[in-house]
C-alpha cells in the first residue's frame, strides 16, 4: 500500500500516543559505567575528543598499537549521534553513486564504495572475533522510490551508476513490507546492529588494554603548538599531547578551517515501535522526499520497528513534533501499531560536495586531525574514518586520504553554488532572527511549555517546566550570535546559522558553541 497521509488511523493509533520526553531505543537497552570528570593537568601521546563511534573505535585501534590514549566527552560517552543513529551498516549512502559519478569520477566513486564496504567487513569480523553480543543481522539494503514524478527518475540514474561501478545492486519491483512502490535498487549483504552494545564493548576493551576516559569534560579550544594543547572550558588545566583526534560533531577547534561554514547541520527523526504485523526483514530509505527510513531491531526477544526521517536543516523549523507524529502515521499505515516505546532526533553534518572530512585539520595542523560530515551514514564512514586516522597517527598510508582529505580540491562551481546557498540561509536567519516582533509573554506559559518572548525589552527564550518554574535565557547563540528558536519536541534553543544546540537552562547540547546562553 502506498503511503496516504489522509487516511483515517483511528483504529491503528486510538491507543498509542507518542512519548513525552525523548529517549533513544539504544540508550535505553545499555548500561554504561560512569567515568570521571577531568581534574587535572594531563599529558599523553593522543587525545581523542568525542566518544562517538569515530573516537571509540580511534582510541580502541590506537591503544592495541601500544599507544598512550586519553578520551575525552564533554558530555556523557555515546549521547551525541551514534547514541541517536538508525544504526544502518551499509554501503548503500541513498543517491550517492550518481552523485560521485557526475561530480568527481567514476574512479573515486567506486573507491568511496569499497571504503564503505571495508568498515562494514571490519566490523563484521570484530564482532565475530569476539562474540559481541550486538543482534547483528546480515540484510539487504533497499532505496525506493514511491512516485513515478517524484525519486524515480533519480533512482533510475542511480541504477546507471551502480551497473556503470559493477556494484551488486539489482534492479526490483517489489519489496517484502507492504508499501507499493515504482521501483527500487536492492543491495544484499549488508548489515543491522545494536550500536550502543557493539561499542560499549570497544570501550570496555579500550580501558581492560590501559585507556582513560574522562566524561562531562568541555574542550573549548586547541592550542597548536609542536605538542597541542586542549583547554578544558572553565577551568585553568589542560591535555598536552602529540596528537589531538577530533571524532566530535564539529571540530573540536577550528584553526581557521571555516569548517562552520562549510558544514551543514540537519535533524532528523526517530521512533522505535511495536508493530500489530510483523516486520519481514531488510532496511529501506526512500528516494522520494520526505525521506523515511526503516529497519527492525530485537531486544529481549522482542521485535521493534526503527522508523525514521523528516530531515530538515537545524532550528528551520517551527513545530518540530509533527515530524513524530508523521513518522506515527506513515508506520501505521504500514504495519498498525501496538504501542511507541521511544522516540528520539539526531543532527547530523553534511559537507558542500557530500564527501565526509576525514584527516588533517588544516595544511598548518600536521598534529590535529579530524573525522565529520559523515551525512547520516556514520556507522561505516565513522568507522572508516578511526581505521584512516590510527593509519595517518602510526605512519600508514591509507588509499581513501585523498578523497576525503578535508583539503581535498572539489569541484569548484558546484562548491561555490552549495557554499553561496548555504550562508546565504545564515545571512538570513541572522538578520530576520533579530527582527523577530513577536509578543509572546513568558507569564502566558503554561507547564512544559517554551517560546521566545519579550521581557524589559529583549527578545528572551522562556521554558516552564512541568513544576513550574520559569528558565530565561538570552536566545543569542554564543558561537556567531544567530537568534536561537524554540524546538518544542526536544525542549531546546536550536540555532538556524550553525546547528548549535542548547538546553532549556543554556547548557551546551551540540556544538559548534562552547559556551552558554545567559541568564536573564
């Protein structure tokens, strides 16, 4: 059946109602020990920043080459986008092959598939090595397209690209869920996993082989000397190393790389159901707009459904709880629901040519490398990006560090044309944010309830909580100065120049912002 956002799902969803707060499925079914608060002045070989799957995955390969390794997370380990992924291993990046073909070559094309396709058997081979305990499922991979006017067409040029690179993809007219579609381009085996498990084990190895992680530890800068030096915010320690890894979200220092005007940052969308039907197998994303995502996950022998998409560029939208509760319908429609446990959003980074930024920070830091712009599909270019990173740290050379060096020459026009759109969207929302002339009033609020209002004058980002207690912050982003808008379905400031994100209090949630909001 065709998805019908005017069908009538009373019946489907009389007695489900989405989650109050968000909560990722993965978080929810791990345990993690807590690890400590960096102190005090520190020195080691190599700091890894950011305890997502490119820092994890780094600092486990790097300690098994006998190296001295600190992490480091300014929040809680795996509680940025891994801890929020739909956890696809797949060489399958949507409608990419294409892309790489007309952009680039077919050369590079075909190399970015067989980078692709090495994380997936790397980490194939390590949960098999050691019995790791993940639900890892081989599947096929599906990309369909709904509407003859709509990702047909584009899906038929992808089509040309796999046949034109010799990638196993076949051509279909039919899928195993019960959604009509004009096509599609299935690619077998690939792969579906627990994430959080797969890398707690990483990460547990990591500390049994001499690793230290520090948690809730805030780099707020870089300095590039001949041994960096990472500033804990706040406080007057450090870590002095030979090598810093940035595997957070954006860099954890810039160092004059514009990487906030080059990068792109988009939210999109989770739910994790319980189905009336069952899910027969293989993980599906649409070619057509919006996107949805879709695979099965199984915990406690319980089947759950992973339902995902709604993308859109970070703080550009206003009720943001819609795209639950169209991900609620498009499910229902498809498979009825018996209830929605957990529900929860991502942001993820896209670079102006769709290639990930994977290496040396900028020509002047040979000591700080990176790994970002991974573009919704980081469980095998984050972990393509640890195994290039550990070769670039030990003196390896790696066959994919040209084409994703961070200063890699991309094709120019269409660069300029991404990257004049792009800041064009921030010149915007940097003047029409302060022309903002709503008169909301933060006394009108009612309990969880937030929204900008004007107080003595100022344009002030107000939440009541459910005791109701009134938070008020200044709702300029403390990275560039944007206005921040209200997300109502995560309770945060989200800015709509850069991604930054802050909770209802001004606490930092997602970078590039280190510092923040203050209080009124």
């Amino acid at each position: 059946m065709k998805y019908d956002s005017n069908r009538d799902l009373t019946r489907k969803t009389a007695e489900t109602e989405l989650p109050e707060k968000p909560y990722s499925f993965w978080r929810a079914t791990t345990e993690f020990p807590a690890f400590p608060t960096l102190e005090q002045e520190l020195d080691t070989e190599i700091a890894v920043v950011g305890a997502g799957i490119t820092g994890i995955t780094a600092a486990y390969l790097l300690v098994l080459e006998g190296r001295k390794v600190v992490l480091v997370e300014g929040d809680r380990v795996l509680n940025g986008t891994t801890g929020h992924t739909t956890a696809k291993v797949t060489s399958q990046h949507g409608l990419i092959y294409d892309h790489l073909r007309s952009h680039f070559s077919d050369e590079q094309a075909r190399l970015y598939y067989e980078g692709a396709e090495e994380a997936k058997a790397f980490m194939q081979q390590l949960v098999q090595d050691n019995g790791i305990d993940c639900d890892w499922q081989e599947e096929t991979a599906y990309i369909y397209a709904e509407n003859e006017d709509g990702g047909l067409k584009q899906l038929k040029k992808e089509m040309d690209a796999y046949r034109e690179l010799g990638l196993p993809g076949e051509w279909v007219e039919s899928l195993p869920i019960p959604l009509s579609i004009e096509g599609a381009i299935a690619l077998p085996g690939q792969a579906r996993f627990h994430p959080l498990q797969y890398l707690k084990f990483l990460l547990l190895e990591f500390l049994r082989l001499g690793g230290t992680i520090y948690e809730n530890t805030m780099i707020s800068e870089v300095e590039n000397e001949e041994r960096p030096r990472l500033l804990v915010q706040d406080r007057d320690f450090g870590i002095r190393c030979d090598t810093v890894i940035s595997g957070s979200h954006y860099p954890v220092t810039d160092q004059n790389g514009f990487y906030f005007a080059r990068l792109q940052p988009e939210r999109s969308y989770t739910l994790a159901i319980r189905a009336e039907t069952p899910f027969e197998g293989g993980m599906y994303i649409s070619a057509d707009e919006p996107k949805h995502s879709l695979r099965s996950a199984t915990f406690d022998d319980q089947q759950y459904i992973i339902v995902g998409g709604k993308g859109h560029r970070t703080g550009q939208e206003g009720d943001t709880i819609m795209h639950y509760a169209d991900l609620e319908m498009f499910a229902g429609n498809l498979f009825g629901l018996h209830d929605i446990p957990y529900r929860w959003s991502s942001q993820d980074l896209y670079s102006l040519d769709k290639l990930p930024c994977i290496g040396q920070l900028t020509s002047d830091t040979p000591n700080i490398l990176v790994g970002t712009a991974y573009a919704k599909w980081g469980m095998t270019t984050g972990t393509l990006a640890a195994i290039m990173l550990t070769d670039q740290v030990m003196g390896r050379d790696n066959r994919y560090a040209e084409l994703f060096d961070p200063a890699r020459k991309t094709p120019f026009l269409k660069r300029m044309q991404t990257a004049v759109e792009h800041n064009m969207t921030v010149a915007k929302e940097l003047v029409t944010g302060k022309l903002d002339f709503n008169r909301h009033k933060a006394e009108d609020l009612k309990p969880d309830q937030g929204a900008v209002v004007w107080q003595r004058g100022k344009r002030t980002g107000a939440y009541r909580d459910p005791e109701g207690n009134l938070h008020l912050v200044d709702t300029t982003c403390t990275h560039m100065g944007c206005e921040l808008q209200w997300n109502e379905a995560e309770r945060s400031w989200d800015c709509p120049c850069h991604g930054g994100r802050f909770d209802y209090k001004g606490e930092v949630l997602e970078g590039p912002p280190t510092e923040p909001l203050k209080k009124r």
